[in-house]
C-alpha cells in the first residue's frame, strides 16, 4: 500500500526542486531551460496522479487513516497531522491531481517564453500540494492549511505578472476577501471546541459524536453554538467559492494566466467550498436554518452571476461569472443537503470549465493577448480543434442532453423540486438561471467562433491552431466533459457508481436530512426534459440575439451603466461596507490620535528638554565655580548634620 | 600637656581646608594641582592620626591606605601634568580660566 | 555557567572588540560573527537543557531596606526562547551589518554585543533588581547605535527614545524600591507577598508603575511615539535586533514580573487586555497608512506585539503556549523584515514605499526572500506565526467573542498591510529604479535571512519544539500563581 | 611632652609652608613650600610611629612627585601669566565656606572624644610588608589592591606617553596617524 503522505509529498519536492531552478536560474539572461523545467513540473504530479490512482483502486470502503504526528500538542488543545482517504477525497483528489497534470502539461506551451517559466509551475506545484493537504486532511486545522496555503498560491499566481501593478491588485484583492473568509473558518474552529473540545475538530471523532445518540442531548444545549459554527464555516467557503457576499474576487483573479483561471479559479480551488460543506455534511444537516441560508445564497448567487455574465465583454470575465454561477448551483445543492450532487456537479464542472478556459487561453494565446469577445469572431475556421473544445464545454455547461453538465445540472434541479414546500420556486429559479446560463453562454461562443473576423488585421494573421502541447490536455477534457457525466446518469438504471463512491461519507447526512420531509414524486424524465428545454430555448435566444452584426468595439471592454452597476454591485457594497470605514478609521488614528500623541511628546520633550538645558546652562565652562558651589553645598549639609544631629 | 590624637585631625583639617582653597581659587594650573596634592596629603595624615587611635591589628588598615594613596597621587600628578603639557601647547597659558572654553 | 557565559561574556566580547582594528572591518566582522555563532550555539544549548538556575551571589543589600538582592539567573521555558531570539537575531544582525558600516563596524560590533548581554541579562535574571538593572541597561546601547548609525533624524529618534523609556521605567524603580522595602526578597514571589500587603490605592499605584514600564518597551498605544520614529532611524539590522528581541523584554515583563505579582487584581488585567487588542488593532490600522517602509514593519510589529499583550492578560490556560509561539515567530519574522528592508533601502536609497518597487524582477533571490518573510509575517498556516495567531485567538475567544473578534480583525488587517506593502516593495515596473551596478542581496545575508525563514516553517510544522520547553515546573506554576493568587512560592 | 613639642614645631612647619603655597605667586615658589610642608609631614608620620610611611613620603611625594612637578613648572615657565590676579573671583565664596567647614569639622572633632591607644601597632617595614603581601584567603586582601595599583601606574604612565606625544605634534606623528 502507498502510504498517503507520498501524495502531497511529491508536489512539495517538485515545488522545492522548480524554486531551485528558478532562483539558480535568475542570474541568466535567458532563463532555465523550458524542456528540462517543464518536464519536472509536470513529472511530480503526475507522480501524485498515479499514487491516487493506485490508491483509489485498492480503497476500503471505509477509507484509509493515517497519523503522521501530532501538530499542536497542548493540554487544552491537540491536533494531529493525518491524512483522511474516503469516497469524497478519492473523488476530489482524482480530478485535482489528474486536473492538475493536464494543465501543468497545457502550461508548457502557453508559458513558454516567459521569463519566469519555472517560478510558475514552482506555484503550481505548491498549489497541488495545498490543495491535496485540503482534501486529504483528517480534520479541519490541517484543512485550513490548505485552505490558506490555495488562496496563497491564488495570489501568487493571480498576480504572477507582477510588473502590472493591476495584476498585484487583484491579487491582493483575491487574499484580502479570501482572509475574510478564512477568519469565519477559524471562528467555526473556535466555535467547535468550545463546544466539545479541539478533538471535534477531526472529521472522525466529529462525525461520530454528531450521529452518537448518546450525544444528541448535548448537541441539543450547543445548538446556538452549533449553528453559529455552521454559519462561520458556510462564511468560509463563500470567500473560497466566490459566493455572496464575497464573490467579488473571482472575476478580477482572472488578471493571472489563463491556465491558472482555468486550474485554479474554475477547476479545483473555488470548489473547496463545496468539499467542506459535504465534509461537515452531518454537521449541517442537523441546523436546517443554515442549510436554508446556504440555499438561498446558493440561488442568489447563481443567479445574479448570471445576469452579470450576460454584460461582459471579456472573455475570461464571462467564464469567471458563469463559474460563480454554477458554483451557485453546487451551494444550492448543498443546501438542499443533496451533497454528494453537489460534489458531482463539482466533478463535472472541473472538467467542462477547465476544457472552456484552457480554450480561451488557447484563443487569447493565439490572438496575443486579445480577451475582448467584440474584437474576435470567426475563429472556427481558423482553429477548429478549439472550437471544437470549446463548443463541447458549452453543451456540457448549459445542459444539452447527454454532456457531463446535462446529468449533474438535472440531478440538481430533480433535488431542488423535491426539497420540500419550497421546491418548486426554488426550481424555477434554477430553471431560469440555466436558461439564462445558455444564452450567455452561447453569446461567448457566438461572439468568439461565428461571425466575422472583427479584430486588428495584423493579429488576424498570427491567428494558429493551439500546438499539441496545449491541444492534447484540451481534447482529454473535452472527452471529459462529454463523458463525465455517465458516471451519475440518473435516467439510465445503474448508473450511479458517483453517488455509491460518496454514500460512505455523507449517506447519514443525507438520509437524516431525507427523513425529515416527504420526498415528491416525479417522473426524471419530466425533469430532463424540461432542462433540455431550457437548454435550447437559451441556445435559440442567444441565436435570435448575438448572431447579428456587431457594433464597433470601444473602450477597455468593462460593462458601463446599469450593467456596471449590477456588475459591481458587491464592489460598491464592500466599498462602503468595510473598505471606507477602515480607511476613514485609519485616517482618524493616524490624522487625529497620532497627533495628538505626538503633540503631548513633543510637549513632554520639550519640558524635559528645557529643564535639562536649564541644569546644563549652570554647568557651562566653570568647574571652579561648580566645585565652589558644591564645596558650599558640602558645608551646609555638613553643618545640618551637626546642628540637628546632636552635635550642638 | 601631652600630644593629644584630635590635634593631629585638627592639623589635618587645617591642611585640608588650605589645600581645597588653593585647588579652587587659585587660577594658576600649577597650584590647583599642587593644591590637590596638598588635601591628599591632609587624607594621609588624618588616616594615620585615626589609626593611631586604634589597637593592635584594627591600626595596620589606617597605616597601609596611605601608601595606596600615594600611588594614586603619583598616577594623577603623571595624567595631570601630562595635560597640562599638552593644553600648554595649544593654549598658551596657565590661567585655567582660559581653559574653559575647551567643549564640554 | 552556560547562564552565566550567555549574560557575562557578550559584555567582555564587547570588551575584546575593542581592541580589534577598525580598519580592517573584513577581519573584525569575521570574528564578531564567529562569537556570535558562539552565542547562538550556547543559546540553543540553553533550549535543550531548559530549567536551569545559578547559585545566588550576593550583590548588595538595598539602602534602606533589609532586602538582600542577588546576582541569581534562571532559565525557564520562556526566557529560554528569549534568549534565543536575542542571540540569532544578534548574530542576524552583525551579518547583515557587513554589508552596511564598512569602517565602523568595529564599534557597531561592541554596540551590538552589550546590547546582547543586558537583553540575555533582562531575560534571565530571577532577581527584581538585576532585571531591571539590567532593563535599563539595554537602552544605552541601543540609543548610542540609533543616535551614531541611524539616518537623517536620528538625534531626535535616539533622544526620544532614552527618554521615552528611561522616564517609563523611573517609576517602576521607585515601586520596586518600595515593594522591597515592605517585602523581605526581591525574587517575584516575594514581590508578591509584598504587594498583598499593601493598601488598595497602593496597589494599583504600584501596579501603574511596574506597567507603565513594559508599556513604554513594548510599546502599547498611548506610549508608542518613540517606536516608529527610532525603528525606522535605526539602521536596519540595528531595528531588526530592537524589534526582534528587544522590544520582546517588554511582553517578557509583563509575562514574567506584572502577571505573578499583580495577577490577582482581576480589573486591572482586563484593562490590560483591552489596551493589548487596541494596539493590536490601531498599529495594524497605522501600518495600512504608513508611507515608509520601516515604520510600516514598525507599526506591524507594535500590532502583533499588542496581541500577544492581549493573550497574556486573557489569563486562559492556552495563552502561555500561544504568547510564547508568537513572540519567536514575531522576532524571526520581523527581523528578517527588517533585515530584507534594509537591503531593499540600499537598492532604493529611500525608505519611501513609493521610490521602491520592482526589485522582484530585479532581484528573484531577494523578492523570494521578501515575498516569503511578508508571508510568513501575515501568519499563513504552515509558519509559526499561525501557530502563535490561532493560539491567541483561542485564548482571546476563551474571554469572550468581542476580544477575539478585535483579533480576527487583526488577521484581516495584516494581509491587507502585508500585501500593499509587498506590492509596493518587490512588485511592479522593474524600471521604477534605475540601474546601478552591484544590486544583489549578498549570498551570506540571503543564506542568514534565509536560515530565519526556514526556522519559521519548522516551527509552524513542528511547535512542538518550542512548546516542549515548556513542559517544566513553569508552566502549571506561572497558571496555578494566576488562577488563584495563594502563596505558591 | 617632648612629642607635643616636636609635633607642634613639625605642625606649625606644615601648616606655614600650606599657607605659602596659597599665598606665593610663583608657582615654583609654591611648590618648594609644598616640599617643605611634605617633609615636615613625613616628620609626623616618623613620631607617631609609621616610619614607613613617612619615608615613602619623602621618596615618592616630596621626591619624585614634586620633583616632576617643579621640572614642569620650570619647562614650560608656568609664571607666565603672572600679570593676571592670583586669586580667581570665586574665592569670594571659597574661603568663608572652607572657613566655615573646617570651623564645624573642626567643632565636631573637638566634641568628639579621641585617644591614642596604647597597644597600636607600629607602622614598620616588617608589618606593613607582612600586611600587604598577605595573600591568605582570609586575609585583608590588599596585595589585590597592590595589584591593581601596579595597573593603575601603568596606565596613567601609558597615558601619559600618548598625551605627550600629542602634544608634540611633529610631523612625525601626523603621519604614524595617516599609516594608521
């Protein structure tokens, strides 16, 4: 057996060995050299891939524990380091390494030239190693070291072109409101043991003491902490996966390079959200008023994403919205406490986003660093693999029957419905948003495939088809995203090897939540049908709307008047919420109280001064003068002692 | 009429008064170092008049500081004079009055 | 003798620099850096003993009271960990220098050295007097160095700061005085049972005292005007000793004087608490404004250092570990800041965040370096700053939420002044400083600064390396002295 | 009886030549007085029975000492200022408080009751030689002192050299200064 440390072992070594390269590297004026650099940093998760692999297939059904060591060893206090291998982190694990290689593979041809080739993919692989620490961890401290450890590397890479002060501000950006997040993880922690001590804290010992019945009167005093721990860490993951109210991140992560948007903002790192909320799926579904919360920020979010989608003329802003959306879709589906559908609609959406952004890199590679869909079109002809990749990823994100998206997206709405009184609006709602998914959608694919040819004519002939190095990662996800979903299909009987795979893990959760209201009962056939329709009827709008002549491209491609403003909404509301009471609190201490302090120093040293000066002037250039005074002073006190000592 | 032990201090202090007024009113450097000297040496005397009133071992103390007193004279007349050689120099003078306007 | 060596011998080292050259500053720095090491060695020596104790001297009996004080030294957990930050941070320091004095290092080198003996004074003393003998001693030679090797301001930075905290600690004499006069030792059990034995208003005029000291070392917000001012006019590696270790005998006052003699007195100990988490919040809010580099890294140091304060008087049975992991952190961290600004200061020539910039592009090596330390500073797990910052929010979150909310805000607040000033130092157009010929951070400072970083990753993987030093009688004595203020000694 | 006369001689000899060191205005003058005053003392010393001492007086104060001091005064003619007033303005307030301090010192040595013991030691050569080289653990320690005396000479006499050569400055010694 494979112990389980050699997987975030190899990432940590890769990383160690490109940091090498890249500072041995710095003095020359070319560089490392590419083959060599991106041999290894492909070569080290793909290590970490195959141990999963070998892994996953020799699983238990209980999942494999292993202890390394104690990490904090305190009498009040004791967390160990250990790794957890269940049905859930063998599924996240398996497209996070597998996700990882393809695109640590796609990098070596999108990265190269850059002169900080190998400072790269040193990020990437201690992404890979953060992230598998997230996944794989046996409890929520270790967890939150990577969990930090991802946002890290997000800023990292977002502003990985850090000459553009523009880049390091969105970078800045993304670990600011992922801070905020995370500071609602560790309260949850802190909730936690307070409850029952820091062993709660592994997922373990917490899962056990949540379905103990001897528990349950215990649980039922802590409720108001309880639930107060549910709404922090629900607070975490919304800085994380980009939910309302801290989404506002994501879309500017998009400054960094296309593959890392693609890995990191779309694929692996902003679903950790969704993991956490199936890894404290007990947990959760014992305050419904926090699973209700998680619902409606769910569909909130995906909704107003995708109307925000629908505004942009940049490319990668409109993938990044539509990744806020669907991950609105996923929450929804937690919410519902439908987790292991959360997770699969996590699986699926890895593979079609990271296909939809690898190929918009490859379109912005090709065209030199174009994002503006107005000045694109037409590139079907011209680089068809993509197109086809790309056109792929759309049928499986806007649902088109038989793509991955079309299975998990059905198997949510289906969950949606029959959550409760609720359901049905709650499904409209979904509904609405997927059709409004496919016409944004289709908008991008419109603007950017069809049409004519609108941009620069000097970038219309560097137009090229993807090299093989970026092309093949592509193809295998488009074949995933195309696939994908047959591992979950819920009209075919049988199909359900996802849903067996993650049972383990949250089946008690769900089954506890299941029983705690009638399920309805609906045809699945009625479901699909009406996502398909909704599909189509998205398709079609797009069609009748975008495949028309297009106006002239102006400006620097932001959305302007009441789409700004709804594009922006949670940027203006942060703006006055937290970012101007800070600054006016900081100018108070600094402008006012910091005054006032260094007036009364001023005014203190200066007493002090004068005084000193004072003595001093009595002391200037006369020592016969000052001995003769302290001759005197000597006498009188002499002469006080004789008087009142008795002496006379 | 025998020689009494406070007559002794009391030659002492008379010493020691000259010798503390030679040091601060005289302007000439020489008698302010000659008056040091000279209240060293009033010490000298008192300690060896106290020890004489003192017996058996508790005397010797009195009798042996003296000696150290006169290396300490001997170390400072050595750095005194020595600095007086090399203001001497620059200054031109004895009159410590003009001295003072050396920094400090 | 291993305590005696580390307190006694930095001062006849700094004796024996004296009579090195100050010409052949090469050859002189060789030989600080080797005595150095020779301390760094004996302080890690000093960890793995642990509790130690030396035989009482006697020193001199008080005038006026019959209180025999002692030359006596005591290792414990804690001070054993002060210590070492003293002698690293130190030796940090006489490398980084090398690069930065030239002919003066020779007298930088006594400078440094004195000021490492009395900080090992400060930290291992077991008698009152001698601590704070021994406390006051630290700031003449810190303010000779500020006032001889600072930049343009640096009479009024080194002025301000003998003043400001030899004026702090005049009264803390006074009470100490007084304590020993009413008292019949000068150990802080003694102290204590002196101090129960007083009337109310004494007491708290006392406990004023002995605070107003470590409130003006620390420094805690309403005394902290000297700190920025002599931080940023320091010279760099003289500010990464003042901030790395020094500033550390503040909190190690609080933590080893004010809490076994006041802890009994439950309302003061929550004032305490709250200046602690209003410092932490005001130095980060101060460090989002600040314009120079240096005193930004002074305002960020003012703020972790007003957390652990805060930790401290929390009185939770967490707070000792948590205090103790965050102060090694905040002095490896904050002085390989210190240290990496000092060297971006010489790239730059201004301290200014607006000249700076760029210099990752530049210098990978250096940005590597500096990009890590700020990362390290703003407490991501997997550095033992985490370890120290989560510690303390447990202890803050065992008080109440409202405490432990003001630290959380903390967290917040740090990134975001981290990152601006990340991106304000190595981030940006490489062109903003124009080209000069030998801009590299030497590999001897980077390999220093670099040992300082690596240290922070051991110990946010493993704490249990400085926590098990804690495992001796201190612990449950120092909590047991809180928890119910019986006569324990 | 035959002591109280030898003293009070040997005294008023002392006290005398003090008092032409405070009035002379050579200051070669002064330091012969001073030589005589120190000789006389050496006297006392003889008759109340620390002949050492006494002699050490006479070598090292009265010899060695004044004689480096009048050599001084004769180098480097330190009358030269001789038009200037003897007396410095301060003396104004010197003399009434020295007058005053040795009046109340002198008060209370006389209100003091003080006798010569009988069983004193005599200062020889033997016990002072015996007493200082004591080098027992628990003796008086004072060949420490003796020690650190021997340093303190050396020093001041290293001191003394460097001072001197300062002060020559020849261009000789500028330039040992710039090889340096």
């Amino acid at each position: 057996m494979i112990p389980l440390w050699l997987i975030p072992l190899f990432p940590i070594i890769g990383t160690i060995a490109l940091t090498t390269i890249a500072l041995s590297s710095s003095g020359s004026k070319q560089g490392p050299a590419e083959g060599v650099t991106g041999a290894v940093a492909v070569f080290f998760p793909l290590l970490s891939f195959v141990s999963v692999l070998v892994l996953s297939l020799g699983m238990p059904l209980e999942g494999i524990r292993q202890t390394l060591g104690t990490w904090i060893s305190l009498p009040a206090f004791q967390v160990d380091i250990g790794f957890l291998f269940d049905g859930l982190s063998r599924i996240m694990l398996l497209f996070v390494t597998g996700i990882t290689t393809l695109i640590a593979f796609y990098s070596i041809g999108y990265m190269r030239g850059d002169k900080s080739f190998a400072r790269y993919f040193a990020y990437i692989n201690l992404f890979l190693f953060s992230m598998i620490i997230l996944v794989l961890s046996d409890s929520l401290p270790l967890t939150f070291l990577g969990w930090e450890g991802v946002g890290l590397c997000s800023y990292l890479l977002i502003g990985f072109w850090h000459a553009d002060a523009k880049n390091s501000k969105a970078g800045n950006k993304a670990f600011i409101v992922n801070r905020v997040g995370d500071v609602g993880f560790l309260f949850g922690m802190l909730c936690l043991i307070s409850i029952g001590g820091s062993a709660l804290l592994s997922y373990d010992y917490l899962n056990a003491w949540l379905l103990n019945p001897v528990s349950a009167e215990m649980i039922g005093t802590a409720m108001p902490l309880l639930s107060l721990a549910g709404i922090l860490f629900f607070f975490g993951c919304t800085g994380k996966s980009a939910q309302i109210p801290l989404l506002t991140w994501l879309p500017d992560a998009m400054a960094g390079p296309t593959p890392v948007s693609a890995l990191i903002h779309a694929a692996t790192m902003v679903t950790s959200g969704v993991y956490l909320l199936a890894r404290l799926s007990n947990l959760l579904v014992l305050i419904p008023i926090v699973l209700n919360v998680i619902l409606f920020v769910g569909l909130l979010t995906a909704f107003w994403a995708a109307i925000a989608g629908l505004f942009q003329n940049d490319i990668k802003k409109v993938l990044a919205y539509s990744t806020i959306s669907q991950l609105g879709f996923m929450f929804m589906a937690a919410g519902v406490a439908a987790f292991d559908v959360s997770i699969f609609h996590v699986f699926t959406h890895s593979f079609f986003k990271a296909a939809l952004f690898l190929g918009a890199g490859a379109v912005i590679h090709s065209l030199t660093g174009e994002q503006d869909m107005r000045r694109m079109g037409g590139l079907i002809k011209k680089m068809p693999w993509t197109s086809l990749v790309m056109i792929f990823g759309f049928l499986a994100i806007i649902g088109f029957p038989g793509f991955a998206g079309f299975w998990s997206k059905d198997l949510i709405l289906e969950k949606l419905y029959v959550s409760g009184p609720m359901g049905p609006f709650l499904y409209g709602g979904a509904l609405l948003t997927a059709v409004i998914t496919a016409v944004y959608m289709g908008r991008l694919i419109i603007m950017t495939f069809f049409g004519k040819y609108r941009g620069s004519a000097e970038k219309e002939a560097h137009i090229h088809e993807a090299p093989a190095t970026m092309l093949i990662p592509m193809l295998v996800l488009s074949i995933g995203s195309a696939f994908a979903g047959f591992l979950w299909a819920g009209l075919i009987p049988g199909a359900e090897i996802f849903r067996e795979m993650l049972a383990p893990v949250v089946g008690a959760a769900q089954a506890h939540a299941s029983s705690a209201h009638a399920a309805v009962h609906l045809s699945p056939w009625v479901f699909a049908a009406l996502g398909t329709l909704a599909a189509l009827l998205g398709m079609f709008i797009a069609w009748k709307l975008f495949m028309r002549p297009m106006p002239e491209a102006k400006g620097d491609g932001e959305p302007e008047g009441f789409r700004a403003s709804w594009t922006f909404a949670f940027d203006t509301l942060h703006k006055w919420i937290a970012v101007i009471p800070t600054k006016a609190m900081a100018w108070f201490l600094d402008v006012v109280i910091n005054n006032i302090i260094l007036a009364a120093q001023w005014l203190t040293m200066g007493i002090i001064e004068i005084l000193g000066d004072g003595v001093r002037s009595l002391q200037v250039r006369k020592v016969g003068l000052q001995m003769a005074l302290s001759l005197f002073g000597m006498t009188l006190v002499i002469a006080l002692v004789v008087i009142y000592g008795g002496l006379l | 009429m025998e020689l009494q032990a406070s007559y002794i201090q009391i030659v002492a202090l008379l010493l020691f008064a000259i010798g503390i007024s030679v040091t601060l009113t005289r302007r000439n450097v020489f008698f302010v170092l000659m008056g040091v000297e000279l209240a060293l040496n009033a010490v000298n005397l008192s300690f060896i008049g106290f020890a004489k009133t003192l017996p058996a071992t508790a005397s010797v103390a009195g009798q042996i500081l003296p000696l150290f007193t006169i290396a300490v004279a001997a170390a400072e007349a050595c750095i005194g004079l020595a600095i007086v050689i090399m203001i001497f120099k620059s200054q031109e003078s004895a009159d410590i009055d003009n001295y003072s306007n050396m920094k400090g | 003798m291993l305590l005696h060596l580390l307190v006694l011998a930095p001062f006849a080292v700094a004796l024996l620099m004296v009579a090195t050259s100050g010409f052949d500053s090469k050859s002189t720095s060789r030989i600080a850096i080797l005595f150095g090491a020779i301390f760094t060695a004996l302080s890690i020596r000093l960890i793995t003993v642990g509790y130690a104790a030396t035989s009482p001297i006697e020193w001199f009996t008080l005038p006026g009271t019959s209180t025999t004080l002692y030359y006596s030294l005591i290792s414990q957990g804690i001070n054993v960990w002060m210590v070492f930050l003293s002698t690293t941070v130190s030796l940090i320091a006489l490398i980084a220098a090398r690069e930065s004095f030239g002919n003066n290092y020779k007298n930088f080198a006594i400078g440094i050295f004195a000021l490492l003996g009395a900080m090992n004074g400060t930290f291992l003393a077991s008698d009152a007097v001698l601590f704070f003998f021994f406390f006051e001693a630290m700031v003449v030679p810190a303010a000779i160095l500020i006032a001889a090797y600072g930049g343009k301001d640096r009479k009024a930075a080194a002025m301000n700061f003998a003043i400001y905290t030899l004026a702090g600690s005049a009264p803390m004499a006074i009470a100490l005085w007084y304590l020993l006069s009413v008292g019949t030792g000068s150990s802080a059990g003694h102290l204590f049972m002196a101090y129960q034995g007083v009337s109310a208003p004494i007491q708290t005029l006392l406990f004023v005292s002995f605070a107003l000291a470590f409130l003006v070392k620390t420094p805690l917000f309403p005394f902290h005007g000297w700190q920025a001012q002599a931080y940023a006019e320091a010279p760099a590696p003289l500010s990464a000793v003042l901030a790395g270790a020094m500033s550390k005998a503040g909190v190690y006052g609080f933590f080893f004087w004010v809490l076994p003699i006041f802890g009994s007195d439950s309302s003061m100990m929550n004032l305490m608490m709250w200046i602690g988490l209003f410092t932490a919040v005001y130095g980060a809010l101060m460090a989002l404004r600040a314009t120079d580099a240096k005193k930004l890294l002074a305002f960020s140091s003012m703020g972790h250092l007003g957390l652990a304060i805060a930790a401290i008087f929390s009185l939770s049975p967490t707070m000792i570990p948590a205090v103790l992991v965050l102060l090694v952190a905040h002095g490896l961290s904050s002085s390989s800041q210190f240290i990496l600004t000092g060297v971006a200061e010489r790239f730059a020539e201004s301290r200014e965040l607006k000249k700076m910039g760029g210099l990752a592009a530049r210098n990978p090596v250096f940005g590597f370096l500096f990009g890590f330390a700020c990362i390290a500073a703003l407490a991501v797990p997997g550095t033992a700053g985490f370890i120290g910052e989560f510690l303390i929010l447990l202890s803050l979150w065992q008080v109440g939420p409202v405490p432990a909310i003001l630290a959380g805000l903390c967290l917040i607040l740090s990134a975001v002044y981290m990152l601006r000033f990340i991106q304000a130092v190595i981030f940006g157009k490489a062109d903003k400083v124009e080209t000069r010929p030998c801009h590299k951070i030497s590999p001897f400072d980077a390999a220093a600064v670099g040992v300082l970083l690596l240290l922070l990753v051991v110990f946010g993987v493993r704490p249990a390396l400085i926590m098990d030093s804690l495992n001796g009688a201190t612990q449950d004595e120092v909590v047991a002295d809180m928890e119910d203020s019986e006569d324990v000694f | 009886m035959l002591a109280l006369i030898y003293f009070s001689i040997l005294s008023v000899i002392a006290v005398g030549s003090a008092l032409c060191v405070l009035l002379s205005r050579h200051p070669l003058y002064g330091a012969l007085s001073l030589v005589v005053s120190m000789v006389s003392l050496a006297g006392i010393y003889g008759l109340l029975g620390s002949p050492f001492v006494g002699v050490v007086q006479i070598m090292v104060y009265a010899g060695a000492i004044m004689m480096l001091l009048t050599i001084v005064i004769m180098v480097l003619n330190g009358a030269r200022d001789s038009k200037t007033p003897m007396f410095d303005r301060v003396s104004l307030f010197v003399f009434p408080s020295v007058i005053l301090l040795a009046l109340l010192l002198g008060f209370a040595l006389i209100s003091t009751p003080l006798a010569f013991s009988p069983e004193t030691w005599r200062g020889s050569v033997a016990l002072t030689s015996a007493t200082l080289f004591n080098t027992d653990a628990n003796g008086p320690g004072y060949f420490l002192l003796f020690e650190a005396i021997g340093l303190l000479l050396l020093s001041a006499m290293i001191a003394a050299v460097l001072l001197a050569k300062k002060n020559l400055g020849s261009k000789e010694s500028e330039e040992t200064k710039e090889v340096q």
